[in-house]
C-alpha cells in the first residue's frame, strides 16, 4: 500500500478519473459505504462525486457485520439515514435518493442492488424478523420516501398480527434496533472492528492479517491519546472527496455529527461529547445501553406470547437470547480492550465485564454462532 493510504478512499481515487469515459449503458455499482457495509458508515462520496457517471448503490440485506441472522436488525432506518444524506452535489437537496433515482443529474438508467445470501431456511432468512428487510429493499427502491415508521407498519400487519396495541410494539422495536445494535458493536463512527476470519464477533486488537486494512487495529488506531482514524488533513484527508459543505461539516471536530466522530478525527479519551461526558465515559454508556436494548427488548416480546402465533414468537424469543448474549460480549470485549489504552474507570452505570481480556481474544478464534 502506498504511504498515506485509506482504505475509505481507495474506491473514489481509482474511479473518479473515469467519470465520464463509460459507456451510456454502464451503470457503477457503488456500496453505500466507503468500507465494506458496516453496521454505520458515512454515505460513499461517489454519490455525487461522479455527475457523468450513472452511479448505482449496492446495499447489503444479508447482515454480514450485523450478527449475521443471530441478530434482530431492521435495515430500513440505515437506509433511509444513507438515502437522505445531502451530498451538497448542486447545492442543499442534492440528496443520494436524487442521485440514484438520476433525478439531480438527468440521467437515464438507474438502479439499486441488494446483496440477499438466501440461506435454507424454511424462512429463508434465517431469523423471522429479519424478513422485514427484504420487504423494506423493495418498498425503497421503488420509493425512497416512504418513511422507516411506515415501511415496518405495514410489514409487521401483513406477516405477524393485526392487533393494534402489538403492531406499535413490534414497529417501535424494529425502529429502534439499528441504533441499538451500532451501541453495542461500533458507536460513535467506529469501525471494522470484526475478526477477519468469520466477521462476526469482537475483535479490536487483531492486527496479523497479510494486509494492515484487514486488520482492525488499522481502523480505530487507539493508543494513550485517544481513539479514531484522522481522515482530516492532519490525516489521510479523505474527507477532501465530500463536497465542500459535508468536508467543512466533518472537518470541524465541534460540527462532526458524533455517530461518525471516531471515522473522521483521533480523539482524546477526554474530548467532552454533547453530554457534557467524556469520549470515554460516553463510548462505555453507548455499549451498555446497546446491551440494555436487547435486555429490553427480550422482555417486551416475552409479553406478546398469545399475540404472535407460538412458533414464531418462540423462534424469535431464542434469537433474542442469542442477541443479548452476543450483545454482552461485544461490550465487555471491546471496553476492556480499549480501557488498557485509556486506563480509565468505566462510568456508572456500565456493567463490569466478567471475564478477563485474554477470554475474550481467545473466544474470537473459535466464536460458535448459534
């Protein structure tokens, strides 16, 4: 790799010099992400860095870095925060939703592409929920503006109940479960901090991989200052590919929307957050209340038995059993991996880990999914 190499900005520095040199019936297929579909990135500056380009998003059904069909996810909130994402292309409205449906640069063919991994299942999915993402691809591709709230409402009464009280319940989770599962894997713009090998569970000090981007030590570059990789321009300056309002935006560490802090800027463990907390008082809190949510979560499902039919409230009811399990571990796993950097005490109010930090890197090697 070549000095001053990100990996976030590989994709737009080989492909931006073509802008314009494709044949009229190309379409790029771009990720919606610079990465690689984690469970929270910034949209891909291609969207609007290539006007003469028709330019698709490719999105990932399958839950790849999600807790793969373990995890209860509802999708459509990450998409719909993707496609509402002003690119600034032509100025405020340039929207990725404009640039997809060719609206903002007049262009002709357009499309959207969705990576399924059908399993054999009997549900196909692997997880009864999670149906609800098929569906919510579909209903975006053909109408991005259709709201998240609206897109679960509907699925939740045509594939699991009618009754009223039960159908809010269910749709109040799935909003809420995207959010959750970013708390309690990567918040605040972390990244990438998966093993390799299956993708699944915790793994922020792994650093061996042949290639230092495989490895996630390369994405969050914690040490005894802080934590986060600097894409500014004491950085690698990849954030120079957004257009000049989104850059200025991200630049500034006091205006980086803080669900993408830590992909943009290295900070100090006691940089104060919005809430007055520090960086790493405020990063603990985000992991505890991810494990909070599916602790949560578990229970209110427990109170729709005789709502839902018994053999798919029960089926959810262990994944959700699975989830919290797995919810646990990557908070402890990651706070005690980061801790030996910030040397810190967690704040109140998050849960001290119950195994020490050499259970958990040896967990990573043989994670058993079910």
């Amino acid at each position: 790799m070549k000095p001053g190499y990100d990996r976030a900005g590989a994709a737009y520095d080989n492909l931006k010099p073509f802008d314009g040199k494709f044949a009229s019936n190309v379409l790029l297929q771009v990720k919606n992400g610079p990465i690689d579909f984690q469970p929270r990135e910034p949209f891909h500056p291609l969207f609007g860095g290539m006007p003469r380009t028709q330019v698709m998003p490719e999105l990932q059904i399958t839950q790849e870095y999600l807790g793969f069909s373990n995890h209860f996810v509802f999708l459509a909130t990450m998409w719909h925060e993707f496609l509402d994402s002003d690119t600034f292309a032509r100025g405020r409205g340039s929207t990725v939703a404009r640039v997809v449906d060719g609206t903002l640069y007049r262009q002709r063919l357009t499309g959207i592409a969705g990576v399924a991994n059908t399993g054999s299942d009997r549900n196909w999915t692997g997880h009864d929920l999670l149906q609800a993402n098929w569906y919510a691809f579909g209903r975006l591709a053909w109408s991005p503006q259709v709201s998240p709230e609206q897109i679960a409402r509907e699925w939740t009464r045509m594939t699991l109940t009618h009754d009223a009280g039960a159908v809010a319940t269910i749709v109040r989770l799935m909003l809420g479960s995207h959010e959750a599962a970013v708390n309690y894997m990567t918040p605040l713009g972390l990244h990438h901090l998966m093993w390799g090998g299956h993708h699944y569970g915790p793994a922020p000090w792994w650093d061996t991989e042949p290639r230092e981007d495989w490895n996630p030590v390369y994405y969050h570059k914690a040490d005894a200052f802080g934590l986060g990789f600097d894409r500014t321009k004491t950085g690698s300056n990849t954030v120079s590919q957004y257009h000049p309002p989104v850059r200025q935006q991200l630049s500034d560490l006091q205006t980086c929307p803080e669900e993408f802090l830590l992909w943009f800027h290295h900070v100090s463990w006691d940089h104060r957050m919005k809430s007055g907390r520090t960086l790493w008082d405020e990063l603990a809190l985000h992991y505890q209340r991810g494990v909070d949510w599916v602790r949560s979560t578990r229970s209110t499902w427990a109170k729709l038995d005789g709502v839902i039919d018994p053999e798919r409230h029960a089926a959810i009811a262990r994944k959700l059993a699975i989830q919290e399990r797995d919810a646990v571990w990557w908070r402890d796993a990651c706070l005690l991996y980061f801790q030996t950097f910030a040397r810190r005490p967690l704040p109140p109010g998050v849960e001290h880990a119950a195994k020490p930090l050499a259970e958990y890197k040896k967990k990573a090697l043989e994670w058993d999914v079910n």
